[in-house]
C-alpha cells in the first residue's frame, strides 16, 4: 500500500495531470508546478527485488513488506521519477520538484495501537519534529519554486540531491532508473 499511495498513484495521476497543466501554463504566461512530497529517509533506502519478481510486483508482495524500508523505497522512486519526469518537461512550462517537509507532528497515528500512540510523542521529540505550520510552508514554498528547483528534492527550504542520483558516472543506477521510469 506505501508504494501505491506514495509512489505509483501520485506519479500515474501526475502523468495525466501534464496536460492541462501545459495548457494552463500557455493561458497564463507562467509555468504551472508539480510538486511532490518526498523523504530524506530515500538517502537509506535498500531496493531489493524478490527473486523471479519486479521491482513493483516485490513492492507490493506482503511477504516483503515492512513498513520503514517499503517507506523509504517509496520516496526514493519518487525522487527518481521527479528526476526522470523533469528530463521530460520544460520548466518554462511546468516546474516538477520534489520537497522534505521533515518529521511533522501529526495526527496520522490516531487509530494505531495504544502502544504506538503511548510512543508517537517520544518519536516526534526524537525526530525533532515540526509543527503542521511550518511543515505546510515548506511545502508551499517548494510548491511556488522557480526554474532553479526543476528536478530538485527541497529539504529544510534548501535544494539537496540524493548522492548516487547526481553522479554521471554511476551507470549502473541511471540505466536503472531509465528503465524503471520508461513509461513516462
């Protein structure tokens, strides 16, 4: 389910949306913006593909699931697909990035287990987390970039890369992620 929700639907719906975001851009003199919400914690993901299956068949496999790991995987693809998506887009159209808003405190684990919930405060101090607020304006102000922040991952209102992602040289990750991402 993590790699659906935070993966493969955004990107799928993203796909679709291109057009009339495009048109929207033309109508308006300004280009329209894509902006993904993604993780730092793709910087420690480890992709393993159970053996005879595909990356999206092992994603989704619930002998393979973990929740960390499938997290993490799922904001690594999305960092790739915004890479791949913005080799694809003209900025002057539409601005594709990708933004960190960091650990937020939320209610997102009101109906866990009492024993996760007993932890989640402890967590949230752990991971020095944010307020909504000021996870919100980051995502806002990624969401207003300009040109600069094209294919970019925003963390902490400052563009970041994801190390192996950037090197020319790393073949074997870029012929990866070309196949991964040919559909789009």
């Amino acid at each position: 389910m993590t790699f659906q929700v935070n993966y493969f639907s955004t990107a799928l719906l993203s796909i679709l949306l291109l057009p009339l975001l495009r048109t929207t851009s033309t109508q308006k003199s300004s280009p329209s913006h894509i902006t993904f919400v993604g993780s730092l914690t793709a910087l420690q993901a480890a992709v393993r593909v159970l053996p005879g299956r595909s990356v999206f068949d092992s994603m989704s496999a619930a002998e393979s699931f973990a929740m960390l790991p499938q997290y993490r995987i799922s904001k690594l693809l999305l960092a790739m697909f915004v890479k791949s998506l913005a080799e694809r887009v003209d900025p002057s159209q539409v601005i594709v990035n990708n933004v960190c808003p960091g650990a937020v405190r939320s209610n997102l684990a009101k109906k866990a287990p009492w024993y996760v919930r007993a932890v989640q405060p402890l967590v949230y101090f752990a991971f020095q987390s944010r307020a909504p607020e000021v996870g919100s304006r980051l995502i806002i102000l990624a969401a207003a970039g300009e040109a600069d922040t094209h294919g970019h991952l925003i963390a902490n209102a400052h563009l970041t890369s994801i190390p192996f992602m950037d090197l020319a040289e790393n073949k074997e990750v870029e012929s990866k992620r070309k196949l991964l991402f040919c559909w789009v």
